[in-house]
C-alpha cells in the first residue's frame, strides 16, 4: 500500500561517503520511535522514490527526494548546472566534481612524514563582482559560472595527461582544486634572454600538440590558448595547459555572448501548438536557413547551444571575432600558430584587432620564420580556406644541439 513519505532531514554520517536520511512516515509516525535509513553513496546504491513525476539526476539538497546515478568519473558531469555561482559547489558537491581515483599519483609531494604526505595545490573559487554602470548594477555572476562549468566539464572529462594540469576534486562551498605549478607561463620564457635554443622551441611545439590533441580527442576546444594560459615548469620545462573558461564541445551549435540561450530558437516549435516561435533570432555564428525551406520537426535530441566567446588577442581566431565559428577546434589550431610566430622568433607579436577580423596578417608577419614558417602559414589560413588541424602525426624530430 503506497504510504505518504517526506523527508525529515538529511546528515552526513562520519563514515565517508555515507548519508542518514530521517523519513517522516504517517504509519510509522504512530510509533513513538523516529526512523532512520541509510543510504549508500551514489557510487553503490541507486535511491529511487516511485510516486515521483519527475526525476534529476546529480547530487542531492538536504529537503528534496532525489535519484541517485552512478556515473563513471571521465563521463561528462551528470549535476544540473546552477545559474548562481556561489552555488557551483554549494553543499552537496556532485560527485561528478570528486576527486579522480589516485589523483596525486603523478605529483611529487612537497613534504613526507610518517604517517601523511604533503601536496601544495591551487584552489580556485568563483569571485562575483557588482558594479554600477550608467546607473545599473552590472554583475559578472552568468560568466563566472560558464566559465567555471566548463573547465569543470573539461577536467572531469579528459582522462589525465602530463601536459594539461591535474584535477584533485572540489572542496564544498570552496571551489576546484589544481595541481600547484612550479613553474612561469610561456609568455615569460618568450620574453627571456638568451632566447630558445631551436631544440627547445621544438621540443615545447611536441608538448603543446600532444595536450591539444589528447583535449580535442574528447570532444573538446581550449577556447582561450594564449602564452598566458600556457604554464612551463622550473625543473623540467613541462608544457602545463590551464584555463579551460572558454572551452566548448565540438558537437555544441555556437552563439553569441549576447544571445539569450535559454530562449527557445528561431523555428522552434511549441509542444501542443505546432507553431514557431520567434522570440530569439537565429544565431550569428551559424549559416540561417533559407526562407524557402520547410521546417522540420526534430525528432532527435537537439543540440547542446553554447556561448562563444573571444580568447586574449591576438591570439583568438578572426571567425570567433567576427562571430562566423563552426569549427572550435579550427579556432585552436589558428592560436597554437600564433604561439609558434611568438616561440619562433622568441619575441611577443600583436595585429591590428580590425586587420585580424578580416584574416589580414601584417606584411612580412611571417617573413624569417625559421623552425615553424610552414607550418605557421598553414596555421594562420582562413578556417574554410584548409586551414591546417591539431594532429599528433605533426610532431618534430627534436635536433640535438652541438
């Protein structure tokens, strides 16, 4: 006999991983004993309440019933994203934003005792800012959280590799935790004297292709590639990637940053009218179909629309600029060959924003290359004029030096 059942309260039990869910029962509110159920973590149990119209999937809130998913942990995350940023890793942290199994096996720890081994880390929190602007309140809040959500997406997604920095979990009402870099970011080894020996440059070109390729393996862009966004070990000269913020999915439709994602699109029809709906126009990132073709209703699952936004000039490429990107990882390949111009003559380049946006190059911008030319000319093409890919196979033979 179906029973009404609410839940009373929800605490975390000191054993890890382990909740105690106290269910308010009309039966068994006749006895004068509460009760109290244990619930397994979601890696083990599944919890399911059958009277539910609705389910949602992810971690749960301390006065609602919930389900519980298993998910493995390079699966993309499973929580409902929430549109505040304080409330990223807002109690419960989904398990989706946990630690990876083992996730100090690559990092030398800074300190070891008998009993516990110490690890420096970066942990990085939204910071929300509130100006007045003409005499509005301007909030930074809905970028925060798109760029928070999508280095989460990117760290819980790519398994690990030695040239992208490691992802340790998330700490409750925190934020994320990263591997500690020792080490400056490749706009400070451009600009150091002596400049690079060539068998550097080409030994920092393999790291940089080898964690691009391994991140667009999953699917996914950098978004923001810059000498800046790119750090370099003291001890090693380790190629680290970081700063994921601008990262989309490659199956993603793009959009302006000044669209409204979240209204239906152009075309769309309405469930139980049959009618479109124009209340967004069609994005400026993607080609508008013609007036003349039919409509048709979608039955497949439609796809994932995200914001685009411009990286750190000059580095961005000219589509995003002008807001024509179809191919995000096409845009990463144009900013791996401007940090090649950079790395190849050891010396920071800029182009004129308004020349940028029409895919115009300074005269004699590639002129005197000597390790990349080629590959720079290829780089730097338009995207829908064979613009060279992020392949593996592209890596050098590293000279040895005389």
């Amino acid at each position: 006999m179906d029973r009404s059942r609410h839940v009373k309260r929800v605490t975390l039990t000191s054993k890890k991983n382990w909740w105690m869910v106290e269910v308010d029962d009309e039966e068994e509110q006749k006895t004068p004993h509460a009760t109290a159920t244990y619930y397994a973590s979601p890696e083990e149990t599944l919890v399911n309440d059958h009277r539910s119209s609705s389910i949602h999937s992810g971690f749960h809130h301390r006065t609602t019933t919930r389900t519980y998913e298993a998910a493995p942990h390079a699966s993309g995350p499973i929580y409902t994203p929430p549109n505040n940023p304080t409330s990223i890793f807002s109690f419960p942290t989904p398990t989706s934003y946990s630690a990876p199994p083992n996730p100090t096996q690559n990092l030398a720890p800074c300190a070891t005792g008998s009993a516990s081994e110490l690890f420096k880390c970066i942990v990085k929190k939204p910071n929300v800012v509130q100006l007045e602007i003409n005499g509005e309140m301007q909030s930074n809040a809905h970028d925060v959280t798109t760029q928070f959500l999508a280095e989460l997406r990117v760290y819980t997604t790519v398994t690990r590799h030695r040239n992208i920095a490691a992802f340790l979990g998330s700490l409750e009402n925190v934020g994320m935790v990263l591997e500690f870099i020792e080490g400056r970011t490749l706009w400070d080894v451009v600009r150091e004297q002596p400049p690079l020996t060539t068998s550097k440059k080409i030994d920092f070109h393999n790291q940089l292709l080898d964690g691009l390729t391994h991140l667009h393996s999953f699917g996914l862009s950098h978004g923001d590639l810059s000498l800046l966004n790119v750090q370099v070990t003291f001890s090693s000269d380790t190629i680290k990637l970081l700063d994921f913020g601008r990262s989309v999915h490659a199956d993603s439709i793009y959009a302006s940053p000044d669209e409204d994602i979240h209204a239906p699109p152009d075309n769309y029809i309405i469930p139980g009218q049959g009618l479109p709906s124009r209340t967004r126009p069609p994005s400026r990132f993607v080609t508008s179909p013609s007036a003349t073709t039919p409509t048709i209703p979608q039955l497949q699952p439609t796809r994932k629309i995200e914001q685009i936004h411009p990286g750190t000039r000059p580095f961005s490429a000219p589509e995003i600029l002008r807001g024509e990107c179809e191919d995000a990882r096409l845009a990463d390949a144009y900013s791996f060959g401007m940090i090649l111009v950079c790395l190849d003559r050891c010396a920071l380049v800029d182009v004129k924003p308004w020349e940028q946006r029409k895919d115009n190059l300074p005269k004699g911008f590639l002129d005197g290359l000597e390790v990349f030319g080629v590959r720079c000319a290829e780089y730097l093409r338009r995207w829908d004029q064979d613009r060279r890919r992020l392949v593996k196979e592209d890596m050098m033979d590293v000279p040895m030096e005389g």
